[in-house]
C-alpha cells in the first residue's frame, strides 16, 4: 500500500462508496458505479484501520449479490423513467427496442 498502514487501496474507495449515502452535497447527475462496487467488502468503522480489512461477505455470496443489484437497479432505472413519462402514468411504458433505443408505448 502506497500511503501506509491504513491504505486500503482501490478496494477502500470502493467501500467507502458502497456505504454512502448521498447528501445535499451530491448532485444527482453524477454517474453512479457499477452494481459490483455497490457492494461493501468490509465493515465500515469510524477512525482509521490498520492491516487487512475483514471480508464481510465470501466470493461467492458477493457474485450473487452482484445478480441482485444489477436487477434492482435496472428495475429501479426503469420505475424513474415511467415516472417521468408525460400523461396518464399508468398507460405508459419504456421499452427498449432490439437496436437499444429507449421508446414509449402506450398500453
């Protein structure tokens, strides 16, 4: 670790991304990470660590939890996106067509 004995590295950065909660100080037009990193891999703590951080979750059980953010997201994305839809809310629908275009259908 370049910084010393608390530099978690990449996997830190991560984490502390994992555990935060946006605020009146972040913009909502900032992108957001991958679902991967929406995942803590330790243990938040106030103060400073020392050494190898704990793993909170095992490998596999972080890759299922991977499947379910990214559906959540994607459901989440998509509920916005209805709802920010012109009209009656309940008659629209987004689709997103073969060629990846985003459409709205009427149902």
């Amino acid at each position: 670790k370049e910084f010393g004995g608390t530099d978690l590295g990449a996997d830190g950065i991560e984490n502390f991304m994992a555990h935060h909660r946006c605020g009146r100080f972040c913009s909502p037009s900032w992108k957001m990470p991958p679902a991967k990193q929406l995942i803590p891999k330790f243990e938040a703590v106030c103060g400073t660590t020392f050494g190898e951080a704990a793993a909170l979750f095992s490998d596999e059980e972080r890759k299922d939890l991977e499947i379910k953010v990214k559906k959540e997201m994607r459901i989440s994305i998509r509920k916005l996106w209805e709802n920010a839809l012109p009209g009656d809310k309940n008659k629209n629908q987004i689709v997103i067509n073969k060629s990846k275009k985003v459409e709205k259908k009427t149902r």
